[in-house]
C-alpha cells in the first residue's frame, strides 16, 4: 500500500498535522525541523532564499565610499554607500578568479583584487583588469559585480535573494504603525556583542519570542519586571508576531531619556517582536534592541546584538556611563538564555525527543511555525 507524499519533506505527516493544530491543541515542530541537515539545505532554499533578511543599519555605511562586508547563506556581500549616493549589496567575489575584494569594513572608492589587481569602482562597475590584450570580445564596461536586491527600511538594510519576491515595506506596513511612535528609523547602535552560537536560528527566535520561560531561566531578571502571566500577542494574522509585555511597575526603564512623542503606555512597556523569519527587535521606551541573526549552518548561527537608542541620546550627560550599564544589562540577560538554549538543542538532539504541547504563552512560536510549515511545504501538497 502506497504511502501519502510527504507534506514537509523530512517530517511525517502526523508531525506536521499536530503542529499544524489550532493553537489550544498544537504541538511544537519535531526535533529533525531543528536537528535534521536535510531540511536545512531544504529550509535554506525555500524559507531563507525567498525572504527578506536585515543585514545592517544604515549608520554602518553612512558616507560615500563607507562599506560593510558579511557572509549570508554561504555568499559573500558587501553593503557599499557608492560614491553616487546610492547604497548598494553586491558580491565581493572578483569575477575573474573568485578571490574576496575586500573583508571587514572601511572606506574605499575602489575595490582592488589581492589576486590579479582587477579594480571595481564602489557601485560595482569594473575599471580596470589589467593585461588582458588578446582575450576577445573582453569589454571592462560590460563587467559589473552582481546585486542582491535591497530595500532600506526605517534605517535597516534589508535584502533577498529572490527577485521575484514581494517587496518589503508594503508587507510590514501595518508593522510600521504600530511602532510608529518609537521612530526605529533615527536609531543609532552605540553597543554591539557577538555570540557564536550552536543551535538551529529557530530555537534562539522561539526563546526570544515568548514570556512564558521568565518564571524559571529570568525569574530574577525580566520576571519581576515583565511578568509571564501579563504577556500577550497582537494578533492580526500578517507575516510577523509581536509580544507585548506590560510593566509590572508601570514606569519607564531607567537609563536613558524616553522617546519624545510615546504615550503613557509605550513609556513603560517592552514588546519583542520578529518579523518572520528571523527579524527580531526588542522595543522598548528608550531603546532598541536588535539582535542580528546569521544562519552559518542548520545548526550553527552567528548573533550580533545592537543596542540602539535615539541620535538625540547621544548627547546625554553621562552618555558613556550609561551605555556601559545597558551592554551589561543586555549581555547578563543573553547568558541567562544561552543557558535555556543550550538545554533545548541538548534535547531536541536526544534520540528519545518528542513533540511537545505548546502554551498559549507560546502563541508566537505557533505563529512562526504556521509560516514555516506553509513555507517548507512541497508545491503539490
């Protein structure tokens, strides 16, 4: 007897039916969703190809000729302010041999091959790819490193792989409103911290996307502040989820100055959102978290987390100082979570590991697993 096609390849069908269930009977994704090399390859091209991923701010690359070099899904980019003015993201691969033209950051207007000093202006254009007389129908002008498609968004340097893919901002539009007031777009990172960490993306977005595990691995720390039981999700069935997170003590957090033009209720609240599949930002009266996601492999991902506050910051007595107080506060919360991470891919890696029931604390996981299932799904399913 024939058995049915595989909705998810790599997940029984029994699986994704009960992660598939209505929240109040779901289940999470099994553990081969996380642990399984397979559906990461699979997860790449159909979730992380097709989707849009933020990769820098643009106070990373404010001036012409400014550049920021990284690694997404195995290719090698470059975010380049051209002298132009445009901001482009390009391959940094030379297209004679494959060498890196440039790694880290800096300022340049052109960028020089190591290998055969091949030159490229800073909007990609080559200019000079010297002694190559005799190679025919060789014209530098029709050479141009390759574009991955962009868009600029409240400051954040957003790109996919997909051309045909919708265009962004009118996806999140709704998104922008609702946190219209905090003016993501005059942020300004002023603390960065790396993690590399050992775990699949989705096990670090389901840890910061829910409440519910304050009462145990931040019962000292964000429990007392944040209470799990007060949380809830804004629920309006678009491609993101938003975690909003009411003060237990109903005052602003302390440190730096408020946004001017929140209201009372912004002030003293903390939200953490994603925009799917891996866009997440912890929103606050005086702040921004955004923590940088970059898969490296299905179970490996680097994680950059900016503290970002208002320009008008900045110029705060005791700027430094204060700064100094919130990276700690920020890092001491993040090792508190390394620790619930751990365990989790610790589990999910057990050859006796099970599906288990979500929470309706947990509605955020749900959300994203809703996208990711209709994503990964095969096209005759």
């Amino acid at each position: 007897m024939n058995q049915p096609a595989e909705i998810v390849p790599g997940l029984k069908n029994s699986e994704v039916a009960k992660a598939s269930a209505e929240l109040e009977n779901a289940w999470t994704l099994p553990a081969a969703a996380y642990t399984s090399a397979e559906i990461g390859t699979l997860e790449k091209e159909r979730v992380l190809r097709k989707s849009w991923l933020p990769i820098g701010r643009m106070e990373q690359v404010s001036k012409p000729g400014d550049y920021l070099c990284l690694d997404i899904l195995n290719q090698p980019l470059m975010i380049v302010h051209g002298s132009d003015g445009t901001v482009r993201v390009m391959s940094r691969i030379c297209l004679h041999r494959g060498a890196p033209l440039a790694e880290g950051s800096g300022n340049k207007k052109l960028f020089v091959c190591p290998y055969h000093a091949w030159s490229y202006q800073n909007d990609g254009r080559l200019k000079k790819a010297p002694l190559m007389d005799g190679a025919e129908d060789f014209d530098e002008k029709n050479c141009r490193l390759p574009e991955v498609r962009a868009e600029i968004w409240n400051g954040f340097v957003m790109i996919n792989f997909d051309d045909d893919a919708d265009d962004f901002a009118p996806q999140v539009s709704k998104f922008d409103d609702y946190f219209a007031n905090y003016k993501l777009g005059d942020m300004r990172i002023i603390r960065s911290m790396e993690f590399d960490s050992h775990w699949n993306w989705k096990v670090l977005v389901e840890n910061f996307m829910e409440a519910y595990h304050h009462i145990a691995i931040h019962s000292r720390s964000l429990e007392p502040l944040y209470r799990a039981r007060d949380s809830k999700i804004i629920d309006d069935g678009q491609p993101w989820s938003i975690l909003h997170m009411p003060s237990a003590y109903g005052h602003p957090p302390e440190g730096f100055p408020v946004i001017e033009g929140l209201e009372e209720w912004q002030q003293t609240d903390l939200f953490a959102t994603v925009l799917f599949p891996y866009f997440l930002l912890a929103v606050q009266g005086n702040s921004t978290i955004w923590y940088q996601v970059t898969p490296t492999a299905h179970d490996r991902l680097m994680l950059t987390i900016h503290l970002c506050v208002p320009e008008s910051s900045l110029q705060m007595e005791g700027f430094d100082e204060t700064a100094e107080m919130a990276e700690q506060l920020v890092s001491a919360v993040h090792h508190e979570d390394i620790e619930a991470n751990d365990m989790v891919w610790k589990g999910l890696n057990a050859p006796l590991s099970k599906q288990g029931r979500l929470s309706p604390l947990e509605k955020s996981i749900w959300q994203l697993n809703q996208w990711w299932l209709g994503k990964m799904q095969t096209s005759d399913a």
